[in-house]
C-alpha cells in the first residue's frame, strides 16, 4: 500500500505553496501549524536543503469525526502537507493518505471519514496540478 497522495508540478515552490494554501481552505481545512524545513535544518544543523514547508491541516468535523470513532487518531492528526522544492521549477506536494490511519488502527468505523478526507486532500492536489498544467 502507497502511503502518500501527491502531485508534482513544473512551477516554483512559493506559488505551488500558496496555491495548495488556498485550495486547503477551499476543501474547508485550516493551517493549524507550519514547519520550515528548510530554515529550521539550517538553523539547528547548520545544513542546506531545498525550500520544504510542512503545513499541519485540519477541517475540525472530520477531526472530530475522526476522535469519535477512535480516541487515539489525535495521534495521526491533524493532516500534514508537505510541500518541497525538486529543484526551482518543480514541486511536490504530498499528503499522508488518509486510508493508511485506517490500516495503522485496524478501525473500519474510521473508513467513512478517511474517504472523506481523502476527497477532499485529492481535489486540493488536483487543483494544484490543474491550476500549473499550461504553465
């Protein structure tokens, strides 16, 4: 089993990254934490590596949804999206495939929600992809 939904697109990391913003808030998920990759390797590392921001998504219904069933799936939450630099004209954004929070509990009553979920992350990357194709 693949354990990450992406999309890779031939456009820089800080428009792939701001797209992917505005279609997460379109699917009705907010940005509850970000992680730079990038500054924070640099800072305590002292090493280099392309621009990668992890963005910590949630849409609260399906969180609680999510808890509801297993009180444990704060651990597998909220829904990171990685968005990393390949080189400075290409992109990838990658999600954890939420069908894999289903395998890791062995909770079916978890399915309805991580197809939702998985919905939802898949029209955020096919939104992404759509909006940099002819570009």
């Amino acid at each position: 089993m693949s354990y990450a939904l992406s999309t890779t697109v031939h456009h820089t990391f800080a428009d792939t990254l701001a797209a992917t913003r505005k279609f997460l808030v379109e699917q009705g998920f907010g940005v509850l934490t970000e992680i730079d990759m990038q500054a924070t390797l640099k800072a305590k590392l002292d090493v280099e590596v392309l621009p990668q921001i992890i963005l910590g998504a949630c849409r609260p219904p399906l969180a609680y949804a999510a808890l509801q069933s297993e009180p444990s799936a704060g651990l597998l939450l909220p829904c990171n999206v990685v968005i990393r630099a390949l080189d400075e004209a290409t992109t990838v954004v990658e999600t954890l495939d939420p069908q894999v929070i289903v395998s890791v509990t062995q909770n079916d009553a978890l399915s309805p929600v991580a197809d939702e979920v998985s919905r939802r992350l898949t029209a955020v990357l096919d939104s992404v992809t759509k909006t940099f194709a002819d570009k």
